[in-house]
C-alpha cells in the first residue's frame, strides 16, 4: 500500500535492516526489523478502525472482523517474542508520532527506530 512505501522510505533512508511482509504462523506481518526483534505494522484508518477517526460503535462489518483479527495477531507476536507496534496511516507522514504495542507502551516513531540506528550506525534519524 501507498502508506507500507511510505514507511519503508523512512526506513530505506536510514540503512535500517527490514523484511517485508514477514510471516509469523498464519499471520504476514507488515515489516520485520530483525536488530530490534520487531514488528510494525501499518494500520490503514478505515481498514483497521482507527478509534481517533471512527466511533468503535459504528464500526462496519468488515471493520470489526479487522480489529478482531489484529488483536489475534499482535497476540500472536508478542506471545511469540517479538516486539509490536502499530502506527495508523494517517500519521506516517509525522515521525513524532505515537505508536503503540497495544499494552499500553507508547513511543514516537522516530524514537522506535532510533533505538535500531543508535545500536546498529550512531547516526541520526532522518525522516522523509
């Protein structure tokens, strides 16, 4: 999707090591950052009910079956080991924007992939 090119220039920019469209049991994640052991999944507003756009009460069908089954997912993953974040496409265009692990850990988007640049280059982050 145009907000998954997005994130990965963001990354591409900043020599950060990822795979696309990572499969953890059923589930293909999103991105994978193997120095950090962590997904990030890119949350398009309306597919996956963006709580800040849409009333959770007006959710249509297909917009429940996905926050239902993102749910499962992150599960998943973090049950699995991995770290989680999800970052909604409205928001990529703002590098301090928060993203969240669904556990209630929140942390910019430049912070999170700070972490990966400071263990791996020293360098600063640069965003689109």
């Amino acid at each position: 999707t145009s907000i998954e090119i997005k994130f990965s220039d963001i990354l591409d920019k900043n020599n950060i090591e990822y795979k696309k469209q990572y499969v953890i049991g059923n589930y293909i994640c999103d991105f994978y950052l193997p120095t950090l052991n962590t997904i990030f999944e890119i949350h398009g507003d309306y597919w996956h009910g963006n709580k800040n756009t849409y009333n959770e009460d007006n959710y249509s069908i297909t917009q429940k079956k996905n926050v239902a089954r993102d749910k499962n997912k992150r599960e998943k993953i973090i049950n699995d080991g991995f770290k989680y974040f999800y970052v909604w496409g409205s928001e990529i265009n703002n590098l301090d924007t928060v993203v969240n692990n669904g556990s209630g850990i929140k942390i910019t988007l430049k912070e999170t992939l700070n972490l990966n640049m400071e263990n791996k280059n020293g360098r600063t982050f640069r965003g689109q």
